[in-house]
C-alpha cells in the first residue's frame, strides 16, 4: 500500500463522514456559499493533477474514465439536489460574516441523500479499480478524486438553485 492509496483512503473517509453529516442534518440553504465548495476542490483538482500527470502520459483510457467519473458524479450530484426537501426558516438567518448572505430555507437530503453519497463512493472506488487493472495511472490521482466531489456537489448546487429560484417566483 503506497502513501498515495492511505491519503486517497483518509480522503474518502473524512469526505464521507463530513458530507454524510451535512446529508442527515437540517442546514441554512446559501446558493453562494453552496458554490464555493466545488470551486476550491475543483481548482485544487486540476491543479493536483497538472502537477502530477505529464500531458503526454495521458491515455484515451486515462481521458475515457475521468469522463465516464464525471459523468457519473454530475448525475448522482443533481439527483441529490432534486431529492432534498426545503423547508422556509420562521427568519431569515444571517450567515454571512458581513451580513449580506441571508439564508431563508433550509435544506437536507435525509436517508436517500446518504445512501447516493455512498454510491458515489462506492462507484469511485469501483472504476478506479477497474481502470486501474486496465492501464489507467490518471484513475487512482487525488486529484481526480476532488474534481469527482467537485463535480457532485456542483450539480447538487445548481439543481438547488434552479429549484429555489422557481419557488421564489411562485411565492412573490
């Protein structure tokens, strides 16, 4: 086992238990703060992988599985949006530190939310073994992880925000 297969374990464990807990749990709905998390794990992605990975060594195996990944990721991601239940908060919460983001829903996937969560571990988990034993060096990066999580939590945003943007027109 190489250092680099502990740290992807160690990743998908905390991603897990951290997004796991969001899924269960009541949570003030901010559209822009939503955004933020995708960003910094999908720039941190590509860049992990533009260090480690020569243009060259790429693969149409290499190139064929990160699409397949992402693929699967936007999917599960905006499946989770669709599933999560809204409720308005009685007021509006301020959780900005500069008092301009005012949360008026909340929002939580429930049971169904954890177990698509787990499913896109586990279909991770999966391809990176099977494109392992194919040839595929790309598959098992870190970076292809975050941009994987990148990729489902931004899906999960914008269903989010299309869905609260239509309810916002229905209730003005």
């Amino acid at each position: 086992m190489t250092l680099q297969t502990l740290g992807n374990a160690l990743l998908i464990l905390v991603a897990i238990g951290w997004i796991g807990v969001r899924q269960m749990t009541w949570r003030p709905v901010s559209i822009g703060r939503m955004w933020r998390m995708p960003a910094i794990f999908g720039i941190v992605g590509l860049v992990m992988i533009v260090q480690t990975t020569k243009p060259t060594a790429l693969t149409a195996l290499d190139l064929g599985v990160l699409v397949v990944e992402l693929v699967i990721s936007l999917g599960i991601g905006a499946w989770m949006g669709a599933i999560a239940h809204f409720r308005p908060l009685a007021e509006p919460i301020d959780i900005g530190k500069d008092r301009r983001e005012l949360a008026t829903y909340e929002s939580r996937t429930g049971a169904w939310g954890l177990v698509l969560w787990v499913l896109v571990i586990v279909v991770r988990v999966g391809i990176d073994v099977l494109a392992g034993m194919a040839g595929s060096h790309l598959a098992a990066s870190t970076g292809v992880i975050l941009l994987m999580l990148a990729a489902n939590r931004a899906a999960r945003t914008a269903v989010f925000a299309t869905r609260l943007g239509r309810h916002a027109a229905v209730t003005v």
